[in-house]
C-alpha cells in the first residue's frame, strides 16, 4: 500500500498506473474508519483497478470549532484497516496541502444546502464541496465512492458534479449498521456506553415512521410522537423530515412511497448523530 501526503508523488503514481489504463476509484474519508468505510473500499475495488483512500478532516465544513477538535483521529489505526481491506493508496495530506491560503470561496446550492444538515450547520456543505472539488481536481478518479448515511451530502455532491461537469461516477453505497441498527459513523466512538444504548433510538424511530407512513398515518403526528419519544430518551431530536429522494424537497405526506426518504439528527449527549431510510428499498 501506497502513503503519499503530497499531491506530486501520488499524481506520478497515479499517471503511471493510468498509462496502463487502470481506472481509478476515490473513498475521501475523514479517518476513525468503521465497517462502513471498508464497504464503500470494498465496492470501489470491485469495480477499479486502483482505490485510493483519502484521509483528512476538512476544517471548512465544521461550523462549530469545538466539534473540529473533538472529531476522532485514529490515524495508526486506519493505516492497519486500509491495509487488511487491501486499499493499495492512502492520500493523508495536512492542512497546507490542502488549504495554501485561507480559502474565500463559497458554494451555494440554493434551497439543497439550506435545509436540514445545512439549517443546523450553516455553511457545512460549501466546506464539502470545496473539499471534495479539490479532491476531484487531485486525484480525477473514474468513480467516488460516499455512504447513504450522509444522504444530503451525497445530493449536493451530485449536484457539484453535474454543473462543474467533473468527469467521474459516482456511487452511494447502502449504510452499515451495528447489530443493533445504529448506523456506523465515526461519531459512535464518542458515546459513552450509555449513550450508546439510547443512540439505538434514532433507527428505532426511523423504522416505526415508516412502517405507520405506510400505513397511512400523517406524518406531522409521527413526527410529534418521535419528538416525545426522544425527549423521555434523553436524546436532543434536531429534525425528523420526509422528503423527496432525488430531489430533497421537503414533504408532509407520501405521495409515492418509493421515491420518499426519512431523515433524523439528534444530540446523544455531546455526539450530533445522523441516519435515514427509504420508504421502501426499491431504488430508482
Ligand atoms: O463524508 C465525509 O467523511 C466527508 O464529508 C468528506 C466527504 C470526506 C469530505 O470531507
């Protein structure tokens, strides 16, 4: 396996195997690496000769200094997981690789950025996709590979993709649970034990939503019971919504169950954790 934190080395590797016609597959990362990470290296080493693994918490897509700080970082460990998965680059660039100057420039996807990640982190998506567009430029890869998990960034990213005309596919992969049906993310190593046993509560809730959904029950009135249903739990519900799953657009009702999407945030204790889930699993 390949380490490179300079962008020259990794791109006279990259051009030789591409001299070869190999093709490339991207899984930018932040690092604490889980299951769902291995899944998405998994995917893209199935359908590229190459995958890279980028590694770098991105400090333009944290509105909150204090949630940059205490984002985990396990880079040894990483190392090790990249290694078993059989990932053959590791791109760990630092801030000044990333960043020469503090950056002034800003994305702005309209209604898409705005509501429900981008209420509560205003400004979150304009750091993804300055991020993930440098990333591109770097490595031009043939696909890149992003969880379901992070549903909304995954639709602003297809949108930076279309209008910059960036020359790669892009993959969503399904979301890895834990036995219990929390969904991995590297945030789940912060909860304390009992945190981690309330944090069940975010799918718990997702499931019982839909499965009622489907059976006609107005979703204001689902979203009340998953509020209080949160409050007794002692975790801080941030928003319940239902939506559009190409589009995002916000819904009161379902109109066709196959293209609707319930996403959830909430606070367990100190640890902002997201999950979703389609009405039904049939993809379009
Ligand atoms: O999903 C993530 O881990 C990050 O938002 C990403 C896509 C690596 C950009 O920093």
């Amino acid at each position: 396996m390949h380490i490179f934190s300079e962008i020259g080395p990794m791109n006279a590797y990259l051009k030789r195997e591409r001299s070869n016609l190999s093709t490339v597959g991207l899984v930018p990362t932040m690092g604490a690496l889980h299951a769902g990470h291995v899944s998405l290296l998994q995917a893209s080493k199935r359908e590229n000769a190459i995958t890279i693994c980028s590694i770098y918490v991105n400090p333009t897509q944290f509105n909150d200094p204090a949630d940059l700080e205490k984002y985990p970082r396990t880079l040894e460990t990483d190392i090790q997981m990249l290694r078993e998965a059989e990932c053959n680059v590791v791109f760990c660039p630092d801030n000044s690789t990333m960043y020469s100057a503090v950056s002034q420039l800003k994305f702005d996807f309209g209604a898409l950025d705005k509501i429900l990640e981008g209420e509560f982190r205003p400004g979150h998506y304009s750091g993804v996709a300055l991020v993930v567009s440098k990333l591109f430029n770097m490595v031009q890869p043939d696909r890149a590979y992003f969880g379901q998990k992070d549903f909304q960034q995954f639709r602003v990213i297809s949108r930076l993709v279309e209008e910059l005309k960036f020359d790669l596919s892009l993959v969503c992969a399904p979301i890895v649970r834990e036995a219990d049906g929390l969904a991995m993310s590297s945030r789940n190593m912060r909860l304390n034990a009992a945190e981690r046993k309330r944090a069940v509560i975010l799918y718990q809730n997702l499931k019982q939503t839909r499965d009622r959904l489907l059976q006609g029950d107005p979703f204001p009135q689902l979203r009340k019971t998953v509020a209080s249903q949160c409050d007794q739990n002692n975790v801080k519900l941030e928003y319940l919504a239902l939506a559009d799953r190409e589009t995002l657009t916000l819904l009161d009702d379902v109109a066709d169950p196959s293209r609707a999407i319930l996403l959830i945030a909430a606070q367990v204790g100190d640890v902002r954790l997201i999950d979703n889930l389609y009405l039904t699993e049939n993809r379009n």
